[in-house]
C-alpha cells in the first residue's frame, strides 16, 4: 500500500555511513548550542551528496529544502543535535555523552538524506521537504544559554524556537521527528503527547556573618532556599492529577564556607504540566513558595523564568498515518499505540502550537533514558529502521498529489494563527524579577 519496500531499499543503500554516523557522533558529544563538531560532520556528509545549506552560522545547525516540482505542501523532518551534560556516564567525553540518544537520531538523519538523492526516490511525490539539524533540545546549561541571550546571539534558549524565531521553518505546514526510544517489547511507539514546562532559576541573597561567633548578625540565604524547598514540597498535593503536573527543584548553590552564614543561595527547577494555563497556575504557586521562604528568613530572592516546551500534542491524523505506515514496515504487531501523555517535555511541543506534528519513540537504546547506562543496543532498528520509517511516512503523505498531507494539515485546529501570536504569548514566561521589595520600615511588598 505504502510502498514502504521501494524506501526501505533505498535507505539500506546507505547503511555503512549511517551506522559510522551514530559511533563518530556518540563519540563526539556536544551540549546545545556546542554542537560544532557534530554539525560539520553532517555538512560535510549533506554537502558531499550535493545538498545546498542554509546554516545557522553563529550557532550550530542547517537545513536544506527538498523540492519534487510538484506543487504541494512542505513537510519538516528534523534531527536533534545535542547531548547532555553527564560525567558520571560510562562512555562521557569532557563530561557529555548521548544518554538520550540524539545521535542515533543523527544518524538516522543521514540515511533519509542520502536515500533522497537515489534515483526515483521522489517520483510520484509533490511538494517538498525540508531536512533540519536542530541544536539544544534538552534544557540545561541555561547560565551558558543565557549569556548568549544577552549577548544577543540567540533569542530564545531552547533550539526549535530559536530555528522558528529565525525564520528557518517558515513555510512549513507540518514535521515530524523520531525519537529513540528504550522499550524492549515494539519497534516502535506511538503516544498522545507529553508535558510542556518552563524553566526557573532562583537565587536568594541574605547577609553574611561569622556562623559561629554572630550568626545573629547573618540573614541566612541557604535556610531560605531549603524553607522554600520544603514548601514546594507542601505545594504538591494541590497539583490536580489530570494536570499531570511535575516541579522538581535541585540546589545550585548552597554557600561558600562552613564558618559563614550563606549570604547566596540558588535554586534551578521546571514547571511542568499538560496544558499552558496549568503551567502558568503552578509557576505562580510556586513563586508563592519562594517568596516565602525569602519572607521567613529576611532575604531578597531574585527569579528568572525562561520559556522552554510547549505540550506536545501529537496530530490525530498523523498518528493514524504513521501507524498504517510503520505497521506495513516492521507489523503492526511490533508497534505500540497508546493514548499516554507522558510527563516529560520536547519542544517539539512548540512546533505543535502551530501546525500537526509527530513525535513517537523508535525503539533500540537500552539502560535508563538521562541515565549512566544509557547506550545503543539495537542500531539497526534505532537508526536503520528509522531512516526507513521516516522515508516510507514522508512518500506516504506527499504521494497522490500530497493527498495525505493535506488531510493532515486540513484536520489540524493549531494553538496559535501564526508565529507571531505564539511567541507574543510565549514571552511572557521571559522575566526576570524580584519577588520581595523590602521597605527600610521593615515592611515588604510580594511581587508575584
């Protein structure tokens, strides 16, 4: 029905380059928006092939357009460069490795594009496709991201919406990626969608004194933050299940020696939840909870929040399709379709804001996702199988004058209009500000 054979064929071509992709790039981990090696391996491999770029420049990452000489929609398929900061992995490199299996991703990235440039590889295709390696999908580091925020290099602090602020996926009606997944029992999963947060860093200031002699002379800022912990603790049991709601603090800064009150402290968390009003209700539940911690100590505290994922909403449609799809290539019996909504985050959730989008699990990694054990197991279906999916699923929506596609597109209702009205409403979780204003009367104001 799907062909799927014709694209499996053209992929498995190229199956030497795509298994030396994910072992150099697993073995050249990179963090968001340092991703430089990564990035010029995959130039070069897309250049060589003849593809022309339009790169980022100041940060790492491209894309290339695709077109069949068929009108029609345009369909994004990405790749996520990025590794995490992990030193306690087995197989870290200066402290990254690839525990969430971005590589492989890679990896299945150049197979796509090489079988691309086969002969016949879009006959009977309309409209086009663009290819993109996108850096800085996981939401760390953000001292660093930060610094090239106010340097001006970048607007936002997460990949995608730097790629869509830039303009780099304008045009585009509808993307997928496939992640690499970890289930041992299907080939391939499919769910409803998973959490969108925002992200905070929170430091307190208090006032420095001799802990032994006159710690009455201090304002502790380190049992300011451990106050403010505790009560985001007390927080949790107003979190509505449905809400699906996670906040999971971790301390960042807890003084600078024993023999003095901390006159610094510093906290980094997410906000998670399902739907953005639930994310905006729990951040202000949560400012509630520093500001008193502050309160209860005499200390200042100063919050910066961040935009980071959107909730992803898988499209309905596209749901469908892929499953008919990777049923025809692996049987429908290795596929895993559920109605789960996961409790993580990707911001391929923000590019679900504005048009349908696809983010299921290609299984072949084993250990524990962010874990010290994560690694790939089964390459073949985690980066081959992969390139044959994500080409088999793109002819499926652009053949027959991109009939699937636009049944996609056409069923969708986004969040957002446009761009412009997303990143309006978006911006509003950029802020930085201080929650208690201390008046020399001793009085204090709560600016939540």
């Amino acid at each position: 029905m799907f062909h799927t054979d014709k694209y499996a064929a053209l992929v498995a071509r190229h199956r030497e380059a795509i298994v030396a992709a994910e072992k150099y790039i697993w073995e050249h981990p990179e963090t968001g928006f340092k991703e430089w090696q990564t990035g010029a391996y995959l130039e070069k491999i897309f250049e060589d092939a003849g593809y022309t770029l339009t790169k980022a420049g100041n940060i790492p990452g491209f894309y290339t357009d695709i077109d069949t000489g068929r009108p029609g929609p345009r369909l994004l398929i990405i790749c996520e460069l990025d590794a995490i900061a992990m030193p306690h992995h087995f197989a870290a490199v200066d402290g990254c490795a690839h525990a969430c299996g971005h590589h492989a991703q890679c990896a299945a990235m150049v197979g796509i594009a090489l079988a691309l440039r086969e002969p016949g590889a879009l006959d009977g295709l309309s409209g086009s496709i663009r290819l993109a390696a996108v850096p800085a999908e996981e939401e760390i580091q953000l001292d660093f991201r930060d610094e090239l925020r106010r340097a001006g290099t970048i607007r936002y602090c997460g990949g995608k919406d730097e790629f869509l602020f830039r303009g780099y996926f304008d045009g585009v009606d509808l993307a997928y990626m496939f992640h690499t997944g970890t289930n041992p029992h299907s080939k391939l999963d499919i769910h409803d969608g998973c959490n969108g947060n925002i992200s905070k860093d929170i430091v307190f200031h208090g006032k420095a004194a001799h802990a032994g002699s006159f710690p009455q002379a201090g304002i502790n800022a380190l049992y300011a933050a451990t106050l403010t912990l505790n009560a985001i603790n007390a927080l949790r049991e107003t979190f509505p299940d449905k809400e699906n709601v996670r906040v999971h603090p971790i301390m960042t800064n807890g003084g600078d020696s024993v023999s003095v009150i901390p006159a610094e402290a510093a906290l980094s968390t997410l906000v998670r939840g399902n739907s953005l009003p639930s994310i905006a209700r729990t951040n202000r539940k949560v400012n509630r909870a520093i500001a008193s911690g502050a309160l209860a100590m005499g200390a200042t505290v100063t919050v910066t929040d961040h935009p980071g994922a959107c909730p992803l909403h898988n499209a309905p449609c596209l749901k469908e399709i892929a499953t008919d799809v990777m049923a025809e290539l692996v049987g429908r019996e290795n596929l895993n379709i559920t109605h789960n909504f996961g409790g993580g985050s990707t911001d391929m959730g923000n590019l679900s804001c504005l048009m349908p989008v696809l983010h299921p699990y290609i299984s072949g990694a084993a250990g524990a996702s962010h874990g010290n054990d994560f690694r790939i197991a089964d390459v073949e279906n985690a980066c081959v199988v992969s390139a044959e999916g994500q080409l088999s699923l793109a002819a499926a929506l652009l053949s027959d004058d991109a009939r699937l596609a636009r049944k996609v597109v056409d069923t969708y209702e986004p969040l957002y209009p446009n761009k412009e009205a997303y990143f309006a409403d978006w911006d509003k979780y950029m802020a930085e500000h201080d929650l208690l204003i201390w008046g020399e009367d001793g009085s204090v104001t709560v600016n939540l």
